[in-house]
C-alpha cells in the first residue's frame, strides 16, 4: 500500500507557486532553534485551560505558556490548540506555529499533519498540502481517509477539478483507503460547482462498487444540480433510482426537483411529485410551498398561487416574508396593485416585516401604474422602517420618474444615488440613458455614457439600442448610423455576434 500512495504522492505534487508562505519541505527538515530552556517553571501535572481561548492572541499566548511547561503536554493537547486556531480560520498562524512544534522538537502525530494539509489547503497550497502527505511515510505514519479527502477538497478549492477526480480514482482503484460519506459528498459537491454535473452523476455508478455507498446527501446535490443545468428528465430519473435503493428522498431533495419543474413551468409533474411527496409522508415545508408561490407568480398565474397559500394555512404553515413578496410580485405582473397592497398592509398584522424587496416590488407597481406620487411615497417610508435603499430599489424609482416625464427630478435622483454612495449599475446607467432620450437629451445621455465607461461599467447592447433607437427618434439619421456601425466594429467579439442581426433589423426600420 505504502508505495503505491508514494506514487500518487510524488503525482500530486503541484508546481510550485510563488508566494510568502515557507515551503513545506524546510518546515520538516529544519533544524533546533538554540532556545535556552532555563528558569521555565516546572510542573509536574500542567494543567491547560483552553476555555481562556476568545481570539488567536489567546491561543498564541497559551501555545507560549505550553511550551514552558515541564513535564511538556502531550502532543494531542498541542493538536487541540492547532484544531481551535484553525476554527478562527488563522490557517497562517497555526502553520507558524506547527513549524515551531517541529525546530523545538515537540511530538507531531498523523492528526497534527492531517491539520497542516488542510491549512495549506485552505490557503491554496494544496502542492504543499501533498509534500506534507510524503512526510508521513518519513515519520512511518500511515494516512487516513481524512487525510485524502482533505486533498481532495484542496485540490476542488485550488480549481483542479480533474486532477481531482483522477485522484479519487486513483484511491478506489488501487484500494489505497476506502472512502466514507464525508470524502464521497466533497467529491460529488466540488464536482457539481464546478459544472460537472455529468461526471458527478456518474460516479454516483461507481460508488457504488465500495462497501461506502452515497447516502441521500449525495444524491441530494447531485439533483439538485441536474435542476439548475435544466436536466429535470435525468434529475427525475436520479430520484427514481435512489428511491429503488432503499433511500429516502428529504424535503430538501423534492423541493430541488419540484422547482426544477417550475422553471419549465410543467404543472401536471408538479402536482403529481406533490402528491408523491404525500405519500410518502414528508411534510411539506414553507420553502416548498414558496417554489411553487413564486413559480406561480412568475407565470402570472396568481390563482393558483392563492391556492397554495391557502393550503399552507391548512397544514398550519404560515406563509413568511418570501411568500408575500411573491404575491405581491404575482399580483403587479397581472395589474392587480391593489390587492398587492393589500398583501403588504397585512404582512405587520402576521407579524412579518416588509423586507426591503417588498417595498422595491411595490414601488415598481405603482410606477407601472402611473402612481410615482405613492411610489414616493413608499421609496421615503423604507429607511423609516429600518431598511437601507439598494441600487435596485433605487433604479426601480429613477424608472418610474422618467416614465412620468420628470425628467429633472429623475436627474437630481441619480445624483443623489451616488451621494449617499449608491453606486449605479449597468442597469441604472441603462434606465438613465432611456430616461433622457425619452426626453431628448441626446447629448446629456453621451454625456452619461462617457461618464459611465470612465467609471468601469461598460455599455452592452441594451445601451447601444437606447442610444441608436433615441438618436432616430430626434432626427439624428448620420449620428445613429455611426454609431450603429461602431458597434459593428465589436462583432468580433463574442458577446456581440448574436445581436448583429436583431441591430440591423432595428436600424433598418428606424433609417
């Protein structure tokens, strides 16, 4: 087994990075530092009082105290110390301090090291975290299965993702160490953030070989991600299989898959995965039934949204503050501001507080509606309530003085953003630059562009059509035309290419 890990040992070592960090190699092989070790207390049975440990002063100071004692503690007290640094997430310091262990000559063990690969780890120096691993062999220790699973999450941290899974391989082909369901849940999880959903998915086949098979975690995060790539037929086959094996689906995992099947707004298959989840007793939470609230608001169908709500209040669910605002959402999509106000009247009578989204959504209903007095209204209540404006909440109001023809007010607004240091973004620049060509302020909107560009936030191709699409308004045939045909200049750029023809349809009509 030994030199079949060393091979994968000397395969894992990364190339070498530059940085401050002292390599790994030198802490090992160092030599005694020539500390003199007279007048230091003796105590026959030191006693150590972690509980004093508040913040990594703390630790370094009662590392200090450690060291002094006699006789010295042993090394499972100094591995202790180093496992509660590492919680503060001071990943330097513990390996300051592991490097003082070693020149002072105070014992290390297999948990010790195992520590010091997950800090490098952590700092994204897993190439140090696999020259640790050989050191283990030096010391005649043999690594565990925490050991490989902490180089594996490193390297998933570190964005080596095949180097990743070819190590895992590795481990079970050559039956190195037997992975559990901590190592088999860091390799699923880093796959499916990294996008690999499909390697993730087949792996799950292949756990299935070893004694550790996936628990429901597992299958969990891998249909979750199925859903999110928009795989729901493979996710809804993936929850099938595991249902086969004598695993039983969580909450968590139907809610991934029912909203998976909103977003492609296949109703029947809701309703009968809901059923399914009946029947197999799950009690449904608010985080479920808020899936289907919001998927039903989104589509404009707030009857169906209504239902679902009036279900919750049956199982003695009480809808929260993301059901309301999705009502409120739903009900402004359809033009029903009044009932959306009515939904944010009644969220303080349930004991909710309108969170600074539910105010943005109802704003954004009363600008849709002409109402920018009452938006006002609300825009100047919120900070009031002990909310904080955010640059969409405030955009949403620039949005709706524009569309009322306030034009200076919108422009006042805007500077007032920036002076209460809310920085805009490429959509406030965006309503912005419509806003004044709306009014014919073609030179006001370059002007902002520039602005705008100076400031790092480049123009896309929402901009460029307000632009071009304002300058024909006003006559201005040659300025649009050149302008179109500058942006043609950018079709070599990827994210250009797919509009070229939608420009030139749009010009067309206008020249």
């Amino acid at each position: 087994m030994r030199s079949s890990t060393m091979v994968l040992v000397h395969r894992g070592f990364a190339a070498q990075k530059s940085g401050t960090l002292a390599h790994p190699i030198s802490l090992l092989c160092s030599s005694f530092h020539n500390h003199s070790r007279k007048n230091r207390p003796f105590s026959p049975k030191p006693g150590i009082d972690f509980s004093c440990i508040h913040e990594v002063d703390d630790a370094v100071c009662l590392f200090r105290e450690m060291l002094r004692m006699r006789p010295q503690p042993s090394v499972v007290q100094f591995t202790k110390l180093l496992n509660g640094i590492v919680k503060m997430k001071q990943y330097s310091v513990a390996l300051k301090l592991f490097d003082e262990m070693l020149q002072l000559g105070v014992p290390v063990d297999e948990y010790t090291m195992t520590i010091v690969i997950n800090c490098y780890c952590l700092l994204n120096r897993v190439d140090f975290g696999f020259a640790i691993l050989g050191s283990f062999f030096k010391r005649g220790y043999e690594p565990n299965v925490t050991t490989f699973g902490t180089l594996i999450k490193g390297l998933f941290l570190d964005d080596k993702v095949i180097d990743a899974e070819k190590f895992f391989k590795k481990l079970l082909a050559r039956k190195i160490c037997e992975p559990n369901q901590a190592m088999i849940l860091t390799v699923i999880n880093g796959l499916c953030k990294a996008g690999h959903t499909l390697t993730a998915y087949d792996l799950l086949g292949l756990f299935g070989k070893t004694s550790c098979k996936p628990d429901v975690f597992c299958y969990t995060t891998v249909i979750d991600s199925l859903c999110k790539d928009r795989m729901v037929d493979d996710a809804l086959q993936l929850l099938a299989k595991m249902i086969e094996q004598g695993i039983s689906p969580t909450i968590v995992t139907y809610s991934s898959v029912v909203k998976g099947l909103c977003n492609f707004s296949r109703w029947k298959d809701v309703k009968d995965l809901i059923k399914e989840i009946a029947d197999h007793k799950i009690s449904l939470d608010v985080i479920t039934f808020n899936i289907l609230v919001d998927a039903f608001c989104m589509e404009g169908m707030v009857k169906e949204a209504e239902d679902v709500v009036e279900i919750m209040m049956q199982r003695n669910i009480s809808p929260d503050t993301v059901t309301c605002n999705a009502m409120i959402d739903g009900y402004i999509l359809v033009g029903q501001i009044d009932k959306a106000r009515k939904v944010f009247d009644s969220m303080s009578g349930r004991g909710l507080k309108p969170s600074i989204i539910s105010y943005s959504t109802l704003i954004n209903g009363y600008c849709k509606k002409g109402n920018v007095e009452e938006a006002w209204r609300l825009f100047l209540e919120a900070p009031c309530k002990g909310l904080d404006y955010d640059v969409a909440t405030c955009t949403t109001m620039l949005q709706g003085l524009f569309r009322e023809g306030r034009c200076a007010d919108g422009l006042k607004f805007f500077k007032d953003m920036q002076a209460h240091q809310l920085i805009p973004n490429l959509v406030t620049y965006n309503t912005l630059l419509k806003g004044l060509c709306m009014n014919k302020q073609i030179a006001e909107a370059f002007s902002f562009l520039h602005i705008m560009e100076d400031r790092g936030v480049s123009p896309d191709i929402t901009t460029y059509s307000i632009l071009i699409h304002g300058l024909c308004k006003d006559g201005k045939l040659e300025i649009a035309r050149n302008l179109f045909n500058t942006l043609l200049q950018k079709v070599c750029n990827p994210t250009f290419k797919y509009i070229q023809p939608l420009l030139v349809h749009f010009v067309k009509k206008d020249l």
